[in-house]
C-alpha cells in the first residue's frame, strides 16, 4: 500500500473533517476569485469528496481528472446556429 493509499484510508475515516477542509479551500478559491470560476470550484470540490468516500460516485457533470480542460470560444466568435 502507498503513501496516496494510505492518505485516502485516512481522509476516508475522517470524511466529514476532510469535507471542511475541502469546503474552505474552496470559499477561499471563490473569494478570491470573485466567485468568478464558483461552478468549477464547486465540481472540483464534489470530485474531491468523491475520491475519498468509499462507494461515492462522483456527480456525472465532473469530467475525469485526466479530461483535457475545455476550451471557450473567443469573446469575439460569432455564435454557434
């Protein structure tokens, strides 16, 4: 068993002090961002929790962790028909 094995079993056990931390982290990211990027954060925080709770699945709206991000149109692009 690994390093990132045994950090899991752990932040498994301790799921609801993890998901404080996991949650703060993110109000942190939003504050500072301005809520900007809050759909995101809010993802990457249900992916995160999904890691660790043992039989979680994580939402279906949250790509894999090795998805290539994705892309926005140029601000000056006409819109799709």
């Amino acid at each position: 068993m690994g390093i990132f094995d045994k950090a899991k079993d752990l932040a498994g056990q301790h799921s609801d002090q993890v998901d404080g931390l996991v949650d703060k982290g993110g109000d942190m990211v939003d504050e500072r961002t301005g809520g900007k990027f809050a759909g995101q954060v809010d993802q990457g925080q249900d992916f995160v929790k999904g890691q660790y709770r043992e039989g979680e699945v994580p939402p279906a709206d949250v790509p894999p962790a090795d998805a290539p991000p994705a892309e926005a149109p140029p601000a000056d692009a006409p819109p799709a028909p």
